[in-house]
C-alpha cells in the first residue's frame, strides 16, 4: 500500500514539475494584483502546456480578425485525450439524434463522455474572464485530488479563447504604466474586437466575425457540447456573481428539459459557493439576465438543445470595494447568501470563478449519462415535433383565446383551446423553401443556418410543391431536425410578451433585442409550408458552405440588378478598374470589353447580356469620397458598418471629430456617413452605463490624439452645415438624426404627446418598442431607394420617428423615402402602443443648400444583418444617383 502511495505522489509531483506554473511564466501570480497576461505571453504559456501534460490537446480552431490564433485547449484525462474522435463522435450522434432509438442512445450515453464547454475573454476588459481560464488549465493539468480525477475521466473540457485579439489589446494597455496604482481598462483607444467590440457577443447567429464563426463551428458541428458555461463580468453592485436560474421570460421554442437543466446547473452553481462559505451569488431576479434572445454566445446555443451558462462577476486587477446597497443585504431566493460591504481583490474573483468551474464539472461528471441523454431527449422530440402537426404555445395564441372567449375561459374550454391549438392554418411549418432565383442574400442567410449547424436539403432539379415550381438550386429547410428551434427562430417572428413592472406600470427592458428574425431582416424570398416537402432534394452536408455560381453570357452590354447586395461589390470592382457603368432604377449597364467581361465572369451576382442599352439608361455612376465617422474608442455602429462597406469594397476613410471642426470638409469628401451615437441630441442626454468620461490627451499616446474629441452643437454642426450648403450629402442613421434638428430644418418627432399644453416624450406605459422587427413602406421611384422592395423590414429599436411639415413636401424641401403606413407594422418582437406609428416618417431627404441629407430612423446597417436595407446607405456613395 506505502508503494502504491507512494507512486502516485511521485505520478503528482513530477506532472507538477513538468506543467509550468503561471508564476513561472507569466512572472506573476494569476489573480494578482496591477498585472495582466498578455495574448502573447498566454500563446506562449499553452505550448509549454501541451508540450508537458498528456491531459491537453492545443488546437488552433481558426484565425481572428487580426490574423492572431484561436485556440482551444481540450483537457481531459489521457485515455480520453488518446480517443477523442470516439468521444466527439457519440456527442455529434447524440445532439443530432437522427436514426438513433432510445436505447442506442442510451448505450451510447454510457459510453461517452459528458462534452463541456468553458471559455474566456470574450469581452476583453472584463479581466477576469480570461485569467481564471489560464489559471483554470494549470490547475486541471497538474491536480491530482479525486474530484479532479474523477472529472478528467467522465468529461472532456474545451477550454476555448473567445477573443486573442482583445486580450492583447486591453493587457497591453492596463500594464503600459509602471506605477501599478495609475494602470486602468479604461479609454481603450480602439475596439477590442477590430470591427464591433463588445457586439461580438451580439454575432452568434450570423456568425459575420471570424471569431464566432470559429466558435460556432465548435459548437455545432463538431464538438457539440451538453453545457456551455460562458464568463462575464460583471455582477450587480452589492454581490459579487449574477448566475442561473435566469429571469423570465424564456422563448417558446425551446425544450422544457432545457430550462430545467439551466435551472439545476444554477442550483449546483449557487449550492457550491454556499459550501465554500462564499457569498455574494444572485440569480432569478436579482440581475436582468434572461433568456430569451438569440445571437449571444450561450444564448445560441439555447436553440441547439445546449445548457448555457452565463456568469456575471465582480474584480478587476485593481483592488475595489463592494459597495453598501442596503436591499441587498435581505436574504431572499434570488440572492439566499447576501455579501456585506468588503475590500475586493482580483484574486478573490479567480478564486470564485474556479469554484464555479468545479461545480459546473462535478455536476457534468456526477449526472453524465443523464447530461448526454437529455441532449438526445431533446434532438429527438424536435425531430418529432418537425414530423407531426404542432402549435407552439406563445402570447399571441393567449390573446386570441381570451378575444374568442370574452374572459369566460370556463365555458366550453375544449373547443376554445381546439379553436386556437387546433386551427390548422396557425400551425408550426414543417419546412421552408428558400427559392433560388433570388438576391445573394439567399445564399449568404443558407450560410448561416449551415455554420450554425442546420440540416439543409438542395434541390438537383426543378421540383413543384401544391402547384407552385421551384427551380433547380432552390434549398429545403425542414424543421425534423434535432435544432429544430433554431430553424423555427431563424424563419418566424419573435412574440415577445407585453412584459411591465405591474399592470400600467412602466415595461421591463429585454436583456438585448425582442425580436429579430434574419429571415426577414436580409429579405429573404421563403415559402411557409405546413406540411413535408419531398423531391429531388441533396442533403449539404453538415458545415458545407454555399457558394453563388457565376451567370454569365457575352453580349455587346451587361446588366446587373440594383436589388442585390452583390451588385455593389461588383459595381466597385468595375469602377476601381477604370470601366464606365451606367444605371437606372432597376439594373447597372456595361458595355462589352475583356476587362469587362473578367471581371463580370468572377461575380457572384446574376448578370444578363444585352444587344442594346435601355433607353432610360442616361446615368453614368461615378465614386464618391466618402467619409464615415468614428470616435476614440471605437464605435460599434461604426465599426459594423466599416465592416459592410469593406465586405462590399467600398474605398472609405474614417473621420474624427477633430477634423470635422476644422472645416473645409468639402475638398475632402462627398459624403460623410454619421451612425447612432454620432449627433449629439437638443438636449444632453444623461450618462449611461457605458459612457467613460473623455480621456485627457496628455494620458494617451500621442499617435492617437487626431482620434479624440466629441461632435459639438457648437463647433461640428456649423461645418457640417457649410459643407451641405457647398455640395456635400451626409447620411445619418439612428440617434445621429438629431442633425436634422440642428439644422432647423421643418421636421418633428412624431412620438410625443401634450400634456398641460406642453410636448413631451410618449412614456413607456403607452409606447414601447424594444429593438424589434417594423414593416415601412418605401418610395421606390426615388434614386435614394432605387433596388428596394415596396416593403422593407427593418431593425427599430428606439429610432427616431418623424412628422414632416406638408409645405416643405411639397416645395420638394424635404421628401420622405419611407414611413409606417398603417396601424400595425411589427413583423417580430415587442412593440406596445405600435399605433402611434402610424403615418410617422421612418426616413427622409432633405435639401440643404447644394447638398443633401439622408436621414434614416431605424437601424438600417444593424449589426451585419440587415442586409435588405444596406442599399439605403450604397446608393448614397455614388455620383449623379440624383
């Protein structure tokens, strides 16, 4: 027995001598105070692991923005890590659930591993995140103590880097001063994610960033994890980690088993800290946490049947206080262990975020068989439910039931539910048909649902469904399938409930978006269809990415449509290249040359050859100098839509503050592009959780110093004004629509209300739309508009909404480009007292001097996503489109 023991400490100690520790390394302590890790150093640190510890595999699953690594560190014990492709493949069979009975399942669930997911650094100034992931690895390398022993042999780990890119970013920042007490997070000089910042946990539906495209493929069509614990940070003031069970509401689509297994993991969580004699945990309602929206990346993965987990902590590598916040200190069942006001030092976090790693793992390695086979009970019931008629319970089945029954539910309940619940034209659709003679779009939505893991069918010939022919290259996307409610939340409108702090009371704000549905926001052409689709139809396998073919044909000219999104990367290419492009309202024209004819041949979009020009093709486009702000910092709107342009090649510069009030902005640009948050408003708006106070220049390295400032009423608004009046056209979207109001010109906000004789904003009880989904109705005869549909849906989310003065209209002053035409336009989401909108302009043109400027309410470049309203920013960026 003394031998036995004997080896195992020499087994222990000489993986700890072979693992190096962080202090090692790093030169510090994790969890020490005033330091951080760099992405470089922490490369470095993971090689040196891999090299040394049989428990670790290092895998590069793709590059980031900035062309850094992405890694995950998969940890397990040996005999695991020597039979990980058998281990991933019974995840893989057992998320998908295809042609596998329970009792396979369950075999298989026996013999597999308990799949678990733990990341860090998504948001890279929050510290913690990152540092208790490195110290997370060391001490699963290197410990030997049975819990840990017990884990390493029932669950493989991936530990996943969420963001490389921003670790060295922020690190570098924090450590550039040598006095420790002056190293702060505060006044990054860019975006810690190149494009979008902390909008890359707002892309785990559209996967645009590299980034979470990686991630997304880890999740869901390799590895496919049972639980997914994601860290954040930070806690509310007066605890120390906001955790699960989260707020209502939750989205119907998902499985029962799926709500109850955040709530037990939370439990775990929660029970484990309490053990520890650790305080500070609150759940429930004691943070805004919910689960309701899509695009974050736990909360995507609510949709693939995946438990997610989200914690929000306190701590920072400078020391702080827990502040005294009295309503906390009553223990109650969102936060059953109250924290007292205390000194808190970065290290107490990483200390805490192990414990919640602990308890996460022991939970998966405790109920293993039970985590694997309720990812199966899940895959399989969406697969049933896709097969079978059925009507998803949600608000607006409610509504039509208590509109039927008068509030007298008694009476006759059979058939009033069967009214509702059994009406067959109110079903869920078996399957969607995504047309292939469409816009690129198409393909690019097809994309998406593909990295995200979806089943989707290709039709190899032309095929006919109720009497309606599709053509060959058209996609089937059926909804028996195991991640059923991402289909269905990719194609159906969001019915978020009217959700207030008490009846009439003020509403209580969504954790992010109410509604979103991509389908609609990229204006995808779909066909709904209530029962199975069969035909020639290939499966694409799982993660193959579409490609758009090439149409082309040689003729004396080309055409190419304005409809497509395409059409303008292809319309700069020929401009970049020297060769004369003509437009009207429907397509671009080339005349034919073999410059031409290579560049065309290379598209992506439809192109048609022509004998002739149309005889209203009269306008010859030209480029635009185009100027598109942004702030020190980073902006995030800005940053998406750097992103659009550069996807759509577009040639751009940016601009500062500092040289918009220097003037003369006319003999630099054409147009200036101004996004939310650009414009300030009438009247200074309060401070927001977000706002960091403008930095002192002589704090910030000087090559970042022509970056810093703010637009002023008093120094921005007189040189944007000259440079309209002297030619230039600015574009304003969102919040930056204040302009118009600088500018005195003859518009209102058309949400308000009077009250004792004065004007004031609509409240909350009556009008409230919490970044949904709205229908406007569009001119299309105006060159501003010219490619859009009739209708376009479009991303409101507190978006100005204007009145226009009918006498301006008319002297051609202003012209609206599109507004909200009737009573009820929300397509997806939220939007109480939705009337009001009515009638409101949701954009217009106005005529300043020789220039123009474009104002758009609604979010048109949302997040990446709003693909059928970019061309409302494209057709701007070209000469002679008026």
């Amino acid at each position: 027995m003394k031998k036995i023991l004997l080896v195992l400490l020499f087994a222990s100690l000489t993986i700890r001598a072979q693992v190096p520790s962080p202090t090692s390394h790093f030169g510090f302590n994790i969890g020490d105070n005033y330091h951080l890790a760099t992405f470089t150093q922490t490369e470095g640190y993971l090689k040196k692991v891999a090299a040394a510890s049989n428990r670790v595999k290092l895998q590069s699953i793709g590059k980031t923005e900035e062309g850094r690594n992405q890694y995950m560190v998969i940890v397990s014990d040996p005999a695991n890590i020597r039979n990980l492709a058998k281990y991933k493949a019974i995840s893989q069979r057992l998320a998908r659930a295809e042609g596998l009975s329970e009792q396979e399942a369950k075999a298989l669930a026996k013999e597999g591993k308990a799949i678990v997911w733990i990341d860090g650094g998504l948001h890279a100034t929050e510290t913690v995140g990152i540092h208790q992931w490195i110290e997370s690895i060391y001490q699963f390398t290197t410990r030997n103590d049975e819990e840990t022993k017990r884990i390493l042999q029932n669950t493989i780990i991936l530990f996943v880097h969420a963001n490389p890119d921003g670790q060295e970013l922020v690190s570098n920042w924090y450590m550039r001063k040598a006095d420790t007490l002056k190293r702060s997070t505060d006044n990054l000089p860019r975006l810690y994610e190149k494009y979008i910042g902390h909008d890359n946990n707002r892309d785990f539906y559209m996967m645009n960033m590299s980034e979470s495209t990686n991630m997304a493929r880890q999740q869901y069509i390799e590895w496919m994890p049972q639980i997914l614990y994601n860290h954040h940070q930070t806690g509310p003031d007066g605890t120390v980690v906001a955790g699960p069970p989260y707020r209502d509401p939750f989205n119907y689509v998902y499985d029962p088993l799926l709500i109850t297994g955040i709530d037990a993991l939370g439990a775990a969580m929660s029970s484990r800290l309490n053990a520890e004699g650790k305080p500070g945990y609150t759940m429930k309602s004691g943070s805004v946490y919910s689960t309701w929206w899509n695009g974050g990346l736990r909360t995507t993965a609510y949709y693939h049947n995946i438990i997610g987990l989200l914690t929000e902590i306190i701590g920072d590598p400078t020391p702080e206080n827990i502040p005294l916040v009295p309503n906390r200190l009553i223990p109650n069942s969102a936060t059953p262990f109250p924290i007292t006001p205390r000194k808190w030092f970065f290290k107490n976090s990483i200390d805490y975020s192990l414990s919640l790693n602990y308890a996460v793992l022991n939970y998966a390695t405790r109920y293993r068989e039970e985590v694997l086979m309720n990812i199966y009970k899940m895959g399989k019931k969406s697969i049933d439910l896709g097969s079978q008629d059925y009507w998803t319970m949600s608000p607006n089945k409610v509504e039509k039931l208590a509109e039927i029954s008068g509030g007298n539910y008694k009476k006759k309940a059979d058939s009033l539910f069967a009214v509702v619940y059994k009406n067959p034209t109110t079903r869920d659709a078996r399957a969607y048909i995504v047309t292939a003679d469409q816009s690129t779009s198409g393909i690019a939505f097809i994309n998406i649902l593909i990295k995200s893991g979806i089943r989707v069918e290709k039709a190899t010939k032309a095929f006919e469904v109720k009497g309606k022919a599709y053509p060959a290259g058209s996609y089937v996307v059926k909804t028996n399938q195991a991640f059923r409610p991402h289909v269905i939340d990719m194609f159906e409108p969001q019915d978020h409930p009217n959700d207030f702090q008490y009846p009439g009371g003020p509403p209580v704000r969504p954790y992010d978006a109410a509604g979103w549905t991509p389908a609609y926001t990229m204006g995808i052409q779909f066909d709904r269809m209530l029962e199975d689709v069969n035909g020639p139809f290939e499966t694409v396998p799982y993660g193959e990415l579409q490609k758009a073919k090439p149409v082309f044909a040689t003729g004396a000219y080309y055409s190419f449509s304005t409809s497509d999104n395409a059409s303008f990367t292809l319309l700069n290419d020929l401009l970049k290249a020297g060769i004369e492009v003509s437009k009207n309202a429907s397509a671009f024209y080339v005349k034919h040359s073999a410059a031409a004819a290579d560049i065309l041949a290379k598209a992506t979009v439809k192109t048609q050859a022509l004998n002739a020009l149309p005889a209203d093709v009269s306008r010859k486009v030209g480029t635009k100098r185009v100027g598109l702000w942004d702030t020190y910092g980073g902006s995030m709107p800005s940053g998406w839509l750097r992103w659009i342009l550069e996807q759509h090649h577009f040639d751009f510069k940016l601009v500062f503050a500092k040289e918009i009030d220097k003037g003369g902005l006319r003999s630099k640009f054409d147009v200036l592009i101004f996004v939310k948050g650009a414009i300030p408003g009438l009247r200074a708006e309060p401070a927001n959780e977000w706002d960091e106070k403008e930095p002192v220049e002589s704090d910030i390295p000087a090559e970042y110093h022509e970056t810093m400032g703010k637009i002023t009423v008093a120094k921005s608004v007189p040189a944007l004004r000259a440079f309209l009046e002297e030619g230039g056209d600015i574009i304003t979207i969102g919040s930056s629509a204040n302009l118009a109001y600088h500018l005195n010109l003859p518009v209102k906000n058309a949400l308000v209300e009077m009250v004792a004789g004065k004007e004031r904003n609509l409240p909350g009880e009556k009008f409230y739309i919490p970044g949904s989904v709205m229908q406007v109705t569009v001119d299309q005869n105006s060159p501003a508009n010219w490619g859009m549909a009739p209708k376009a849906d479009v991303i409101f989310a507190a978006s100005p909404v204007f009145k226009l003065a009918p006498e301006s209209i008319s002297r051609g002053v202003v012209t609206p480009l599109a507004w909200f035409a009737i009573e009820k336009t929300l397509r997806s989401g939220w939007a109480f007292g939705q009337a009001y909108l009515q009638d409101g302009v949701a954009a217009f043109q106005a005529k300043v001097g020789k220039g123009n400027l474009y104002v758009y309410g609604p979010e048109v470049t949302f997040r990446g996503q709003t693909h059928s309203t970019f061309k409302m920013v494209f057709n701007q960026l070209y000469e002679n489109n008026r």
